[in-house]
C-alpha cells in the first residue's frame, strides 16, 4: 500500500501536512496523528513545550522527537525515530523586502549569493534558504532567537548546503536537510541529527 499523499517518510524522519485555520492551536491536529504513528492513546504522548516554546515528547518515548511548523492554511507535523528534527513549512508569496531580511539576518555571503541572482529567482531562493536556516535552528531548541547569522549555507544547484555553524549546532557534517513541495505553493525543510 502507498502512504497517503499527505505524508512522506524520509529515512528516520516521517512528516505529514494538513489543513489548520490561522490563529487556531495546533495540538488538536498534532496529537491525533502522532498518536496514531505511535498506537497510543493521545494522553500518552505527554506533549509538552519547553523554556524555548521547543515540543517534546513525555520521558517514555525515548529516542523519538517532534517538531511542527504552519504558515498560510497549512500545518507540517514532524516525526523522527533517533534523531532530532526540526521542521520549517512556508507559504510561497510575494515578498517584496526579501533582500532587505537578507542583509540584515544572514550572513554577507548568502546575503550575497542571493543578491547576484537575476531578480526572478530571489524571492523562491530566500524561502529556501530560510526554511532551511529555521528547521536546523528549530531542531537545536533555540529557533530564530538563537540567530539566522550563525550558520552559513552555500548555493549547491537549485538547494542550499550546510557549510558551517556555531559549535552549538554541532558540525554541518551533523546535519541533514530534506526541502520538498508539500502542495503547491509551499516549501518546506525537514533537518536532522542523530540524538
């Protein structure tokens, strides 16, 4: 049987997307589906957030970790098995100060990189590099807050590569990111690590 095509499994990682209304909670939608990829009751997921606003998992479900992420109508729910994940879903839209957010945040080399682009391509070129710089910093803990500038991606063709990173994230060999179309009209980053 194939998995449904609101779902995707990407080696430890299996992730599914589905509709969430714009300022509702997410909980609701999250816990049933990890309670069925766990085949426990919802209450024995034990979800709970951390000091960071991080999701985890109850102390029973060692070497599982959660993550999540919504924009637009969407909701990106991720799942991974030895590993911890960090998920970053965007609604692809127009954003007129795209470079202006690259200057400031990023590093002068991406900042760079993605000012030497025809113009066409920017816009689709920085969601993708910040969907990945968010899945990595959402899967350390810390998110955004712990700063966008303090890991580098290089263009590698169409996709964005890990090239260094603050000590606290490990080393970019650490690291792997998985970016796909969920739907048309998003992007999304899957990132990894071993626990």
């Amino acid at each position: 049987m194939s998995p449904p095509r609101d779902s995707l499994q990407i080696g430890p990682v299996h992730c599914a997307w589905m509709p969430h209304r714009r300022g509702t909670p997410t909980a609701p939608l999250v816990q049933p589906w990890l309670a069925l990829q766990l085949a426990v009751d919802e209450p024995a997921l034990g979800v709970w957030r951390d000091t960071h606003g991080r999701p985890h998992l109850a102390a029973g479900h060692a070497g599982l970790d959660i993550n999540w992420s919504h924009s637009g109508d969407q909701l990106l729910v991720a799942l991974g098995r030895g590993v911890r994940v960090g998920a970053d879903l965007e609604l692809l839209r127009p954003r007129p100060r795209a470079m202006v957010l690259a200057a400031r945040f990023f590093t002068p080399g991406e900042a760079a990189t993605l000012q030497a682009l025809p113009a066409a391509l920017q816009e689709d070129a920085f969601v993708r590099l910040w969907c990945a710089k968010e899945a990595v910093l959402k899967a350390h803990g810390r998110g955004i807050v712990f700063g966008l500038h303090r890991l580098e991606f290089v263009a590698d063709g169409d996709a964005w590569r890990l090239d260094r990173c603050d000590p606290a994230l490990g080393t970019p060999a650490d690291w792997t990111l998985h970016a796909f179309a969920p739907m048309p009209g998003f992007l999304a980053t899957l990132a990894w690590r071993a626990l």
